[in-house]
C-alpha cells in the first residue's frame, strides 16, 4: 500500500477528534458551557485512546483487520448522527459525555485496524514514510473535522449538516481497500490467545533497551499539541471570530502540519526514530513558548494555532515512526494499541492540566505551561539516554609477545 494512500485510512479518526475538540467544543462555549467542562468532553474523547491496547487483541483474532476498519468507520458514522439530532447545551452534557466517549471508542478501533495492515503491505524501510502520511491523514482530518465542521454550522445549516457530512465523509475513507487487497493475517484461536502473544512480544520489547527507549519516549509530555484542542474554546481572548476559528483551526492549520509530518517520516527512515522525535518534540515546545508573545489580535490567535500545528505535525510524525518501527506481521493491532496507548495518556492528562490552568491563570499561562512541560520532559529523556548508554565491551586480552 502507497504511503499516502495508507494516511488515508486515519482520516476518520481524526475528523471525529477535531468535530468534538472545534466545532462542538466552539458552540458550546457559546451556549453556556465552561473551558473546564469542554475539556471534559474532550477528554472523554480521548480517554479510549489510552485504552487501544484492549482492541488489539480482538482486532487479532478474529474476522480481519479490513473488516474491523470497516465496522468502527460505520460505528463513527452512527455518533455523529447522534451529534446531528441532540440538544447542545449545559443540560446535556452527561449524554454528551457518552457521545463523545463512544466516539473515541469507535476511533480506536478504525485506528487500530488500520495499523494491522501496515505490516501485511509495506516494508520496514518505509516505515517512517507510512507514519508521516498516517499523522498527515490524522491532523488534517482534525482540521477538516474541526474548521470544516464549524464552518458549516455557523454557515449552511448549524450542527447538524455539519455532523451529517462528517458521517458521509467516512464512508469515503474506506476506498482504499477497494483498490489495495490485504494479504490475510495469522489468527489466533481465541481473544485469550492473542493477547497472552501480545504480552510476549511487549515482554520482549520492554527487555530491551532500545525498547524501554521507546516505550518512555512514546509517553513524553512533550509535541502532543494539546493546547490546540482548547483553543476554539478560548479564541474570544483574541478576539477572533467564528469565521477566523473555522479557518485558522480547520483548513489551514490542517495544511500547516502536513509538510512536518511528511518531513519529520521521511526523514526517520534515514536517522534513529527515536532521536528525531525527541528533536522535533524539543523544536515544538519551543516554538510553543515564543508565540506567546503573539499579540491578542485575530492575527494573533492565527498565529499561535499554524506555529503550533506546524510543529506538532513534526512531533507527531516522528513518535508514530517509533511506533511503527516495533510492528510485526503477528499481533500488529496489539503492540501498535499499546504504544499508542502509552502515547495519548499524556494527551489525556495535560489536556486535563491545560483546561485547569487556563480557568485558573488564562490562556498565556495555559501555552506556557504545555512548553514547560515539553521542554523538560525531553531534557530529562536526554539524560536518561546518556547516564544509560551501553557499556562498550572491553577488548580481548592479547597474549603478549615474547
């Protein structure tokens, strides 16, 4: 499978993200609801994600990973027409909370279904090429979802279009396995059996150093982007409008992370994974702190969402190479559901942190406080990889010459 057409299967996944982080999240503060409560929700979408793990073994051993990407797209599309004909206000938001957690759910599965078939039609040494298109098809699905989605609530016909389109739009993304056919997969004999092989080959990862490495660089707080899920939220500090939020955290920002996951791939197929995501993690916390400084205009705002996006598309094409590299033709779905598992945990933690601090302190507090948190979490990675580096092996003992 083509590296661009494989990113096209995450395009769901993440339309759902950016729906309930952007659009949902935007009209909701319009109708009464908090930034903590919205994080909330976001949260609750993204709680299953730390949860990937349990569907690997199901996607494993039964039916085939088509199959299952097939269900959990048709799944998605099922949410959002909940989404299309429920009340949106303060009242609502305990079923709202269900709305978006069975949205996550679903995603998880499409995702993880998605990830068995890497193994079964590409090679390791475009492993790094494959998860630049996964996160180009993943972020500029949240922009589409997000920007695309508010745009049509606030101009052609609210919410509901809005959900009804997304819905027809996953269906779309299962084209690609109309053109490409999936070699079939060994299947274990039960659930049972596929997840006691899924301990194996994470035992076995984790006995490693290099896959220790990659387990805790998998789990950084550090490139997540995860201010960007409360910015819609919070866009009336700068005062932007809805038609700003639209573009700027639809569309554009969309285009914006699209050179650094492809870059950021491509470029882990030449150089260690793990180092390049550790790089492109410090480059975006960064990068993150200085637009700070942004004034507290529409351009503004713009600004603080493209840099970050920008960045982000880095951080996020790299630390899914690292992922990638550890995928076997066996058990695909599983170990790729607890790598990514370990990666959306600080996701769902610092979005949590963010929705406190800026209710608390504001925005700018908000931004600085992901940066803080990105820039020393790597520089203790840092370390970590020097006070543990491999002991050289001490050379033979020569005989001596007489």
């Amino acid at each position: 499978m083509p590296p661009p057409l494989f990113g096209a299967l995450f395009v769901p996944s993440g339309m759902s993200q950016g729906f309930v982080s952007v659009a949902l999240g935007y009209v909701l503060s319009h109708h009464g609801v908090g930034v903590a409560e919205i994080a909330a929700l976001v949260s609750l979408r993204l709680l299953p994600e730390t949860w990937s793990f349990l569907a690997g073994p199901v996607i494993d051993s039964c039916l085939t990973s088509v199959r299952w990407y097939l269900i959990a797209v048709a799944g998605l599309a099922l949410c959002f027409l909940g989404f299309a004909f429920y009340p949106l206000d303060a009242g609502n938001s305990a079923l709202l909370g269900a709305l978006c957690l069975s949205s996550g759910i679903t995603a998880v599965l499409s995702t993880s279904a998605a990830s068995a078939v890497l193994p079964l039609t590409t090679t390791d040494a475009v492993r790094g090429a494959c998860a630049g298109w996964r996160q180009t098809g993943f972020l500029g699905g949240i922009g589409l979802g997000g920007g695309g989605a508010l745009w049509l609530t606030t101009h052609a016909g609210g919410l509901r279009t809005a959900a009804l389109v997304s819905a027809a739009i996953y269906l779309v993304c299962t084209l690609p396995f109309w053109i490409v056919t999936v070699p079939a997969a060994a299947r274990g004999t039960s659930v049972a059996a596929a997840a006691r092989e899924a301990v194996v080959a994470l035992w076995t990862l984790l006995r490693t150093r290099p896959g220790i490495l990659a387990a805790i660089a998998v789990t950084l707080p550090a490139g997540i982007g995860a201010a960007a899920y409360l910015m819609p939220a919070v866009a009336g500090d700068w005062h932007a409008s809805a038609d700003v939020v639209a573009t700027v955290t639809g569309a554009l920002s969309g285009l914006a992370c699209i050179p650094g996951c492809i870059s950021s791939g491509y470029i882990c197929d030449r150089f260690p994974r793990t180092t390049v995501f550790m790089w492109c993690a410090l480059a975006g916390a960064v990068a993150e702190g200085v637009v700070t400084l942004a004034p507290h205009t529409a351009t503004g705002f713009a600004a603080i969402v493209l840099v970050n996006s920008a960045f982000t598309g880095l951080a996020y094409g790299s630390v899914t190479a690292v992922i990638f590299e550890r995928l076997q033709s066996v058990g695909a779905a599983t170990v790729a559901g607890v790598l990514g598992a370990l990666s959306n945990v600080p996701v769902v933690v610092v979005t949590l942190i963010l929705g406190a601090v800026q209710s608390r302190s504001g925005s700018i507090v908000m931004l600085l406080t992901e940066a803080g948190l990105g820039v020393v979490s790597v520089l203790l990675y840092g370390l970590l990889i020097i006070a543990w580096r491999p002991r050289a092996i001490a050379p033979l003992l020569q005989p001596a010459v007489s």
